[in-house]
C-alpha cells in the first residue's frame, strides 16, 4: 500500500468519529438505534458470508420473512394493547393508526407529496399531543403520500438493490484479471470531495429557514443535523468508494475480498438506514434520503468491479454527451425558472406584506391610544394598502399557495371592520373562498372564513340569519378536516346555541371535553401523576364548554 493509500481509512474514522459524536449531541434514539442495528447486521453478514454466498436467496427470504415477521408483531402487540412501550414508540403508534386510517381512504393515489401534515388532523387521535407532518416510518410515509404506485415502486427499488449486492458475482471465464481506468492521483479526489461537499452544505443552506431560531444551541443543532451530518455520510461513503479503487490496483480479480468488504458494510448500512426509518422520518429529508440512494449506487457499482464485469465504466458518445449535457442544462434551468424564482420572488412578498401589516397594526394601536399625531391614521391606511397589495402580488405569482390568499383575506377583513362596506366583505370572502380552492384539505381556511361570517352576523342584523348559516356550514367543514380540534368543537358548539340548535352543541360540547380528558389523561400516564400537565384548551374555553353543558342538560331533563 502506498503511504498516499493511507489515509483511507483515517479519514473514514475522522468522519465516523464525527458521525458518533453528533448522535451524541442531538441524543437521537432512532438514529443510535439504526447505527446499532446497522453495526449488528454487518456483523451478522461478515460472520455467515461464506454460508450467505451459497445460499443468498435463502438469505434473502429469511431476512424478509423476520422483517414481515417483526412488523406483524408490533402491529398485534399494538393493536392487544393500544399502545407500543415507552412514552415515543406510544406516540409513534398513534401516528401510525391515523396513517393506516389515511392509507385506506387514499390508498391509491395518496394525499400528495408533503401533504401529509393537511390530511393528519382529520385522522389522528384526540390524546395526541400535535399534529405531525410525518408518520415517522419510511413505508407508511410513502404509500400515504405517493399512493400505492409509489410504495410499489419504492420496495421494487430496495429490493432490487438488495438482490444485486446478496447475489454472487458471476466469474468471467474469458478474463482472469479485469483493468478499470481509476484515477491518476489523489488530487482528483481531493477536488471530487470539496465539490460534493460544498454542494451538498450550499443545497442544504439554500432548503432550510434558519430565521424562526432563536438561541445559539437551536442554529448549532441545525447546523450539524441539516449540514454536517449529511457532508459528513457523503464524504464518507465517497472515500469509501475511491478508496476501494486504490491506484496501486491497476487490475482487479474476480470476487476481489476487500472490495467484498466494502460491499457488505455499505449494504449492511443500508439495512440499518431502513430500520431507523421505520420508526423516524430522516428520509424525507433531501439530503439524507438522497444519500440513501448514492450509497446504493456505490455499493452496487463496487460489486459489479468485485465481479469483474466489463461494463462498470458508462461512456458516451460525444455527440450524445453534448445532447445529454443540454438537456440536463435545460431541465435545470426550467426547475429554477418556473419554480425556484417565482417561489422565491411569492415568498420574498409575503415576508413584506407581513412586515407591512405588523407595521400597520402597531401604528393603528398607537392612534388608537393617541400616542401618535392625527396624520397617522392615514398612515396606517397605507401601510395596510400596501401589505395588501404585496400581498395579492404573492398570490398571482404564485397561484398555488394558498397563504397569500388567506393573509389577504385578513387584511380584507380588517378594511371592512373599519368600513363596514359590503363590497369589503365580499372581497374578504371571495379571498379565503380562494384560498379553500388552492388547499381544500387545510382545516384553517374554512375556520377563518366562518369566522368572519360570525363577525358579519353581529354587526348585520338583517343579514344574521344568513351569515350564521353561512358560518355554520364553513365551521362543520372545518371539524371534518380536524375532527379533534378541541377550540372548533366549542366555537361550533356556542354558534349551535345561537341557532337553537341545543342538541347539536351539547354535543358538540360533549366531545370537546372528552377530548381533552383523553389528553390530559394520557400525558399523566406518560410523565406521571406528579408531573406538571400542561393545558391544551385555555382554561376560560373550558370553564366555558362545562357551564354550557350543565345547562343544557338541564333542559333537557
């Protein structure tokens, strides 16, 4: 070995040891969890690979079936027992649950990509602490979201990794020794990793808002979850990689062990990747699900070389290599046209609109108060014009958010309180009705719409009965899509009142108090009796919902 070879396996250690030392920090249980279950595997596969290569479809059915087998066991035990051990696998489960409920309603096509968090509300337990926008395991994650072509898909994919790296490489008889062009120096792979690995910190700085944190540990903690930990996989699977093709290797026999080596850790890794992700949710991260696939690909172009297959190398033709450049060049260019630059451009207005509106508002308190000159009312007009008119430029850039369109109802709303115009309170309306249409699934939009309605009712009495009614229908959509949202069941059940529907809103009622029994119920069986429970429902909501249940029952005695 040169002494250039050398430095390898010091560099895999660097990056491993800071690999372990981030599992430290953060405390993460599935990651250490799936770094443990990694470690086992690899040691399962170095201690049975002669058996393994002899039988490896043996192998692979075995391993399927323990995993089949593993799966059905948590779903009895759950299902026994309603729950899973300890306090995060008891959450995990009530995830689950809500996500099967979704599976079956949206088992074909899925709800969309990142829409799991839309639909979760409709579905999720009342105990439950909050709303997550992800079922923390990889298989429900996707079949949820990407439908039953997707999940289909992704197992075929896995699979077929899988088979490719457990099947043995197939000798050639007709080359006993197999020449791979490799690379000429160690300069090349130095100038590989520093561009993979400011890719891949620039690509995940430009995905990830670091403006809502507030403390230093908060930024650090980011920091070595969203950049360092992914640079630190890439670089170590790329050294990996090259480091298996040394140059002081010109040629390389049939079924060559240290490349066999290099094959089982890096699929024993992808085992241990996959059982972290059964019960967490890092694949859907762009950086660590992306390397999940670039680790497969090395392992895989590794065993093709360990084989000696001929056709390890790709190539092309120049003719092909320029009409493949361009057409890569020109996908990308429509990505950051069409996507990345109106996105960008939607989302640098409403940051303004809401900096306008926030300035808008503070002006208007300060009148209110006379702390402020009178020229100052119109002041906070304009300013509230101009959040509004930002705004509104946010949504016809951006024609599929539905935020903008929300936040301009608000403003809207707001112009007509001052106003009292009908012709405001039809553009508030005709706004959030807009925003329902760009996100029919998101409970917030029905819930601010009915709102106003019921601020309508009060100040318009002639037109009360309608604006109830109106109110009433947006509210119950708004309780389909968040059945156990505590706060709507009472604002439904206080409208119910108004309309002498008094059975509807005991029960509306009712349920509101059972559910935050439920929560408040399984949060002292998680911290215990002593611990202090928080309050989910504020507690004049509560006081409110039990005095209007007394009396209601009252009546109907």
């Amino acid at each position: 070995m040169k002494k250039t070879d050398r430095i390898f396996p010091l560099l895999a250690i660097f990056v491993l040891l800071c690999q372990l030392a981030a599992f430290i920090l953060l405390q993460s249980k599935g990651g250490m969890g799936g770094l443990a279950a990694a470690v086992a595997l690899c040691l399962i596969l170095w201690l049975g690979k002669d058996s393994l290569k002899k039988h490896w479809r043996s192998g692979l059915a075995v391993g399927a079936a323990l995993m089949l087998l593993a799966i059905l066991a948590v779903v009895l035990y759950g299902m026994r027992t309603g729950r899973l051990p300890g306090n995060s696998m008891w959450l995990r489960w009530q995830y689950w649950q809500a996500s099967a409920a979704m599976i079956a309603d949206h088992w074909l096509t899925g709800v969309g990509g990142h829409n799991f968090s839309q639909y979760y509300p409709r579905y999720m337990n009342g105990a439950a602490p909050e709303v997550v926008s992800d079922p923390h395991c990889i298989l429900l994650s996707i079949w949820s979201q990407w439908g039953l072509l997707g999940i289909i898909g992704f197992l075929w994919a896995a699979a077929a990794v899988f088979i490719t790296l457990a099947r043995p490489a197939e000798r050639n008889s007709d080359i006993a020794m197999l020449p791979v062009p490799l690379q000429p120096s160690g300069k090349r792979m130095w100038i590989w990793s520093i561009t993979i690995l400011s890719a891949v910190v620039l690509i995940r700085w430009a995905v990830s808002s670091l403006g809502m944190l507030t403390s230093e540990a908060e930024r650090a903690g980011v920091f070595i979850v969203s950049f360092a930990m992914p640079a630190a996989v890439w670089f170590l699977i790329f050294i990996i990689a090259w480091g298996a093709l040394s140059e002081n290797a010109k040629t390389f026999p049939a079924n060559n062990t240290p490349l066999w080596g290099s094959v089982l850790f890096l699929g024993g890794g992808l085992l241990g990747y996959l059982a972290h992700n059964g019960i967490d949710m890092a694949f859907t991260q762009p950086g660590v699900g992306t390397c999940f696939w670039a680790t497969a690909a090395a392992a895989i172009s590794i065993k093709r070389i360990s084989g000696g297959q001929k056709d390890t190398v790709f190539s092309l033709k120049k003719a092909s290599g320029i009409l493949a450049a361009c057409l890569v060049l020109a996908a990308a260019a429509g990505l950051w046209i069409l996507v990345i630059f109106p996105f960008n451009r939607a989302y640098g207005k409403m940051k303004q609109a809401q900096s306008q509106a926030l300035v808008a508002a503070n002006l208007r308190e300060a009148y209110k108060e006379g702390l402020v000159p009178d020229f100052s009312a119109e002041r906070w007009k304009f300013t509230r014009q101009q959040a509004l008119s930002l705004a509104q430029a946010a949504g016809q850039i951006n024609r599929l958010d539905p935020e903008a369109s929300d936040f301009a109802g608000g403003l809207l709303g707001s112009q007509w309180r001052q106003s009292l115009q009908a012709e405001d309170l039809q553009a508030a309306v005709q706004k959030y009705q807009e925003a329902i249409r760009r996100d029919p699934a998101h409970f917030r939009y029905y819930r601010d719409l009915a709102r106003l309605y019921q601020e309508a009712a009060i100040i318009n009495s002639r037109e009360k009965a309608e604006y109830q009614r109106q109110a009433a229908g947006y509210l119950e959509q708004a309780l389909q899509r968040y059945p156990v949202k505590s706060e709507l069941l009472i604002e439904y059940g206080r409208l119910m009142v108004e309309l002498q529907e008094k059975e509807k809103a005991l029960a509306s009622f009712d349920q509101a108090i059972a559910i935050e029994n439920a929560f408040l119920s399984q949060q002292r069986a998680m911290w215990g009796e002593a611990a202090e429970t928080p309050w989910r429902l504020r507690p004049e909501l509560r006081k409110y919902a039990e005095t209007q249940i007394e009396i209601l029952r009252k009546e109907f005695r």
